[in-house]
C-alpha cells in the first residue's frame, strides 16, 4: 500500500479547506518513503515524518542524505521514514501550477494558505494511507514551522517532535523581507497576475531576484565574506570607469548562479504561495495568543537552533524553549554558515538527531503520561 | 568666505579624477556651515567636518540636531561645523542629476565612483576654501567609510577621526544586499540605462523596493518586531482567502513608507551611485591588504559599532580596533534599533561624542607626535 522505496507517489486527500475559509478541490499530496513501518500503523509504530523547507520536496534522502539511510542518524533499516511535499509546492503535491479539477492549472484560483492547511493536508495523507500516529515528526525552517503546527493542532498523532531553525511566528522582519520577494515576482511582467502558466513565459527574472535576496538571509554573512569577500568574479572587473551588469564581484556571480538554478526547478507562484504562508505563520492566532499555545503543548519537542542565523534568529528559538509545554531538549548548532546549518553542518545535526532519537526512547510521550494517568489507553 | 550659518552654498573644485580613470569635469561640493572657524585654517583650528550617510545631505543640525548645536556635543559656541554634501549625491553636490559641463544631465555618464574619489573630492573643496587642517572629521556607515579613507588618504589633514558603524571594506554580504537594490532600480523600465532625467519619469518602483530591503538592514529585527510584529494594517486583513497587494501586514505598511519617502526626496541614479561606491569600499586595495593599510593609520581614530547591526555586525568595527594603527578608543551603542542607532540612539551618542571631543583634547595628535619627535612643524 505504501510506496516503493525511494519512489515518488502521489495521495488523494479529498478537498482542503483552508482556515481562511477556500477550498482546493481534489488536492493530492506528494511523498517518498525509505524503511518498512513496523508496530501498529494507529499507535505505537516506527514511523518518522520529514518536513521539507521552502522549495525542498519529498526526496529527504537526497537533500538530508547525511541523515538518513541504512546506519544514518535516521536509520532507515529501523524506521519507516516518510516525507511528503507540502500543499501548494510544485513537486507532486497540489500547488498553483498543479491542473485545476475544472481544466486548465490553478494559477490565481490557487488560494492563499497557511502552515495550518498544509498540516491538516499531511494529516489527510496520513488518514488516507491508515496511519493513525506517527513516531516522531522532523522538520527545519518552513518544515520546523509546520512540525509545531503538528504538535498543536494534532497532538495525539505525533509522539514527539524536533522543530529546527524556525520561530513561534513570522516576526516583521520576516514578512517584511519575505514580502520584498514576493514583490519581486508579482511585479515581473510574466506574472499575468498568477496566470502565466501556459504563457510561454514565466517571470523568472523576479523568481531570481528573489531568490538571490532570500540566499543572502539562508548563509551566514561570515560564511558568505570567507567564501567570496571582495574578489572579482574571473575575468571581470567590477571596478572599471562605469558600473556594467557583466563586470562582477565574485559574490554577485554566485547568487546570480543561485538564482538561476532555482528558476530552473521550481515555480514561482509556488514560491509566492510558500513564502505567503510563512508570512502567516503564528502558532498563536486564535489560540490565546502566543506563549499561551506554546505552553498548552503536550508533545514532548525538541528544539534546535543556529548560533549566526540571521533570518531566524537563535533568540527565536530560546523563546520557543522557555514557553513550549513538554520541552525534550534544545541545542544549538555553531556554524559560520548561518540558517541553512540544519542542512550543511552534517556532523553536528548527526550528534544531535541521535541525541533526539534516543531522548525519545527514554521519555514518556504525552500520551503514555496520560494512561499512566488512565486517561486513555496507549 | 564661508557659507552663511546653516545655508546651502556650493564649492567649485574643478575636475575630478576617479581612481578608475573617469573625470568627471567642472565638479562642485555642497556643504553647511555652522559656529565660527577659530585659529589656524591650515594648522591647529576648531573645525570638524561631518561626513553623512547613504541618502544623507549637508544639513547635519538637521538629521542630527541632538548632537549639533550651542551646547551639544558638537558645541557650535566651540566648534565650526562642516557638513559637505557627498560627491554622487543629489543635494548640491555633483552627481548624476546635475547638469554636464557639455549640456544636459550626467545621467549615464556619470561614472562609477568610490569613497576615496568622495574624499579626493572633499579635499579639493577644503583648499578651495583655504581650510588645510581640521580638529577631527566625524562620519557614520558610508559617512564613516569615507572617514577611514580620509585618514589614509590625508592623515596630514585629519588631526582625530570618529568613525561609526561602519568597515574596513565591504563585505560580500554587503555587496550581495546592495546589488540587490541596485538591479532592483537598473531593472525598472523607467531607468532607461542611467538615462532617465527629462524623461518625465523615473525608476521610482525599483528605488523604493530598494529602500525597502535597505530599510530592513538599517533597523534591528527586535526593533522592527517590537514595534509591527504580525499586526495587520489598520482596515486591511493580510489574512484573507487570496493574497492581495492592498491587504498588508502593518510592516508592510510601514516598508512601504519608507520607500515611497525615499521617491520623493532622492534620485534613483545617485542612489545607485553612491550604493556602487559602498560595494567598491575597501580600505586595503592598492595598500598591501587590509590589516597593513590599517596598521600603517597614524590619525588618531575612536571606532563606535552598534550591538544588534545586520549591515555592519559590531565584530567588523572590532576588527577595525584591532586593527588601526593609532586607535583612540571604542564604544558600543547597545540598542534593539540596529545601524541606524548613531542616528537615532541620541543620549548615547551624546557621551560618545562628549568623549570623543575630550580624548581629542587629551591626546597628541599623529602631528604632534611628529613634532615631537622633531619630524615637521606643528
């Protein structure tokens, strides 16, 4: 019933509705998974579920393949690892550039959502392959954010969670430099309001330039200044009589080359939707506000941190330690690479998903307290 | 001989030719004066020369009225005050939207400039005004990057030297966001290649997106959160079915703002400009690196960082400390504010300057150490 190892297959999980109040019609989700479940599929299994970041998709093996695999941190002779695609990306599950079930691709039709509907998407998947609970939900960034979505809206599904390098909310530096991105790309003339899909165009120009912006907050500016500093990119001269687009620093070169590769796999009304829905991100919405949801969390949650991240910075996820209601553990990665530490530095993050794996062996999940407490069965 | 006290008065200083081999022809330097020049104008005399940032002008008492005035710290009872207008800028000075010697505006033949042609400039409109020496020359971000350049470039002028929040040359992070700003504007299609003045329109939609991601790297992300965090503009609700431009978040609102402001004060071709300068800022070029041309500092120089700045991290000024031949002293603005806390932080930048001002009177200068030693006249 589950997916060949390794190979991309696609759910039906019926119709979405967002919190906004739309609907994505006949949405389907994407995933791979690595690993043969064991245990009960509606309790206590192996099961462990990757949350991919921003334009990440389901092949966790490939782009965290230092973490997971046969013997890995994630060791897939043990576990059952699966990782879906989020809602509204454009590697299989339902996004913008997906078809609409009434002809033609959804483009501007595609409604806004948030990290909640992608959740309660992967929820949906879940129930459609029977699995009832998971072990243990992973995820960093946009992946973190939708991880302690998990722990808040279904918290008798996930055993115990592991939140990397993201925030309680988006702060306003956030939305403010997400927004400058989205901007990017809805004021490039192929955007056609969300509808160039089947243009013959698309308004890759902006998709870049965004991209290059949001690399510049995904390194670490020591990182990027031992890397490049203020060489030259060979064979131009950025300091000639005028400024010219041909002649660079070695920097520019780069994210321009960063940029253009993102074009080159990913769609930018998938981009927008994504970074829409990080701009929405609050834990707290309804909820009380939010050290209030934070601390009505049952689910014992693992905290981790980059000491140099500049767009989630560490203070983020002191804040998210000190008021989550079952915090397992925190650590901090040290790394001159900034936010995308949870995916470069493979030594540490090795240290600490064994250390993850093992704190949940060794503590009850909240809902063994709760039959210790005969609240209901385990 | 000097400008009336506080008035706009403009400086012919001939040609100027750029480290890469421009002229720009018939060039002239803007500047403010405020309080009475004492002494010797080419010896030892009261003068202190401001040095603005970015998108700054000459009118120092104005953006930085708590620090320039009868009684402050920079005490205009004392002190005579010169503010010029930078080299590039579009305040007096000559820039892309001045007129060319041969007609019409610079416009795309204004060639590209970096901080030392500023101070070549600079010091060009001090002879021009028979000024060979000033007590102390004082400048934050672009103002204190030429600051430094005027120190190695003229240390026989300088007799102390303040600079604030600011490099020892631009880091590939800075050149990253800058560029960022700068294809924002090339990239309107208003921008025409440089050649836009008289078109009736300007870049201004690429200006203001610059300033809007500039305006998120001069302002801490504790500040910024502390004072939007999630918060919708006020009759707007960023949380609908369907993202929509009208629909903001409350910083979106206020980046917004500050973008718009910009169009309405500044050229786009000088923000380019002088943006371009900052990414060609680099103290050690054609000096033997870096930490040699700092070493080989004689003037006197107090380095000021600010604790939370994105744009220029404090450990860069920690660098220039341990760096500069002749260091004066340090100070750290601790403020959630980010860059712009020299503008904004005026109680301690009150003590700053007050300290500054004493360790001046306190400490011989490069040419009184020379005397001293019987090397040259004082």
């Amino acid at each position: 019933m589950l997916a060949a190892e390794g190979e991309l297959a696609t759910v039906a999980i019926g119709d979405v509705h967002t919190e906004a109040g739309a609907v994505i019609e006949d949405a389907h989700i994407a995933y791979r998974r690595w690993g043969v479940p064991r245990g009960d599929l509606a309790g206590k299994n192996n099961i462990l579920l990757i949350e991919h970041a921003l334009t990440g998709d389901s092949d966790a093996a490939d782009w965290w393949c230092e973490a997971i695999g046969p013997g890995k941190a994630l060791d897939t002779d043990e576990w059952c690892v699966i990782c879906t695609n989020a809602l509204g990306s454009c590697y299989g599950s339902t996004g913008p550039a997906s078809e609409h079930p009434d002809g033609g691709v959804w483009g501007s039709r595609f409604p806004a959502i948030n990290m909640r509907d992608m959740v309660h998407a992967e929820h949906a998947f879940l129930e459609a392959l029977g699995i009832g609970r998971v072990h243990a939900i992973i995820g960093g960034s946009m992946g973190g954010a939708r991880t302690l979505e998990w722990t808040l809206l279904y918290p008798e599904t996930v055993d115990y969670a592991l939140v990397l390098a993201v925030s309680a909310r988006a702060s306003a530096w956030q939305i403010g430099i997400q927004t400058a991105q989205i901007t990017s790309i809805t004021q490039d003339p192929d955007w056609h309001g969300g509808d160039y899909h089947g243009t013959g165009s698309a308004p890759n120009a902006g998709l870049a330039a965004a991209r290059r912006i949001a690399h510049l907050t995904y390194r670490g500016e020591l990182e990027i200044d031992e890397r490049f500093g203020t060489a030259a990119q060979s064979g131009e001269n950025p300091l000639g009589q005028f400024r010219a687009d041909g002649e660079r620093f070695a920097v520019q070169s780069y994210l321009e080359h960063q940029g253009k590769k993102l074009t080159e796999r990913f769609d930018a009304a998938s981009y927008v939707t994504l970074t829409e829905a990080l701009n929405r991100h609050d834990v707290g919405r309804d909820r009380g506000g939010l050290n209030k949801a934070l601390a009505s969390s049952t689910v014992p949650t693992m905290i981790v941190g980059v000491d140099t991240d500049i767009l989630y910075p560490y203070h983020q996820q002191e804040h998210l330690s000190r008021n989550l209601g079952n915090l397992l553990a925190m650590a901090k990665l040290s790394s001159p690479v900034g936010h995308d530490a949870f995916l470069v530095e493979a030594r540490q993050m090795d240290r600490i998903l064994r250390n993850f794996i093992s704190l949940t062996h060794e503590t009850p999940s909240a809902r063994e307290v709760a039959a210790e407490r005969g609240a209901y069965d385990i």
